[in-house]
C-alpha cells in the first residue's frame, strides 16, 4: 500500500516540500498516502479543494489494521475555501510546529476565485508558501495540485511558483489520447 501511495518517494518521508501534479489532484492516492502515514504517526491534513474524504481514507486502512478508527483518530483535518482562509489556516499551523507530516490536499483553487485579484492571489499565495516552506523545516510537507482550467490561465503563475519552491516535483504522466496512439494507415 506504502509505495503505490507514495507515487516516486519512499518512506520515511524527509522534511521536505514535496509537489504531486495530477488530474483531480491526485486525490485517491493523497488519500492512500494519509491511510499509510496515519498508521505510523498523527497526520494533519489540511484541506483547500474540498478533497478530504474520511470514508475512502477507512476503507484504504481496513485491509492494514484491526482498529481503522483509532488510525483515523491520528488525522488532525482542516478545510479552507478562500485564500484568505488558507493563508490564515497556514498561519495557524506554524504557531506550534509539530514533527508530524502535513497534507496539502489541491492547494490552488482557493486561490483561483475571480472575485479574488491577481495580484492579491499572488500575494496570499506567496504568503501560503513561505508558511509551508518554515512548516518543512520540522516535517514533511506533501501538496498536491492540479493542472490550471483553461478559464483561469492567467493564474498559470501560480502553478509556476509551486514548481519552483517544490524540493521534490512529480507530474502525475498525461494518458494517451486515441489519436496519438494509433498510427495512420497512409504515413
């Protein structure tokens, strides 16, 4: 289960920042992942895509432990739906630094609100990073993310900046569409 979770890195897990891109944010196997640490250790989660589902993350740790309540008892979760409330809920989070890995579920679309300006998401973002970067001094920290929607390229930066302050970035392989996988019959 370890090792599927985990995508390329093994465990234990470096105090690191660490960036998984993927559709729909990787979110089965940051659920894997939370299963497997919260077997070991007390996992925060903190939750800005609205993508932390308790029931899939029990049904990952049934096969693994006798008692899946007392695993699930060992995430500390936490949800955010603006940048405001991720910058703040961040915040909070480097008050008392623990030792414990910390789960960034979808970072982005809280800052992809079209009420929110640029430049203001630009700043939240760059605050937000700053938080996760002193939280990966004491632990681990895994954020996942998904690609840009096309209505809000012009956030692509965004995603730039993620790349760029990730020590560890893995970009979940595109699947090939039908036509790039057949050959023409007249080439």
């Amino acid at each position: 289960m370890e090792q599927e979770a985990l995508m390329p890195v093994k465990m234990p897990l470096e105090n690191k920042i660490f960036v998984f891109l993927g559709q729909h944010a990787l979110t089965d196997k940051m659920l894997k992942l939370t299963a497997a640490l919260c077997l070991r250790q007390t996992v925060t989660v903190l939750d800005c895509g609205n993508r932390a589902d308790m029931y899939a993350i029990a049904r990952h740790l049934r096969p693994f432990t006798r008692d899946p309540v007392g695993a699930l008892n060992k995430i500390r979760l936490s949800r955010a739906f603006t940048g405001y409330q991720t910058v703040a809920m961040f915040e909070a989070a480097i008050t008392a630094p623990l030792s414990e890995s910390f789960l960034v579920l979808d970072i982005l679309p809280t800052f992809l609100d079209e009420d929110l300006k640029l430049e203001d998401a630009r700043r939240l973002f760059d605050r937000a990073l700053s938080c996760l970067r002193t939280l990966s001094q004491h632990a681990p920290v895994i954020i996942s993310a998904k690609p840009i929607p096309s209505i809000a390229r012009e956030r692509e930066s965004l995603l730039d900046t993620l790349r760029d302050q990730a020590d560890f970035y893995w970009e979940e392989p595109q699947p090939l569409s039908a036509g790039t996988m057949q050959s023409s019959l007249f080439a």
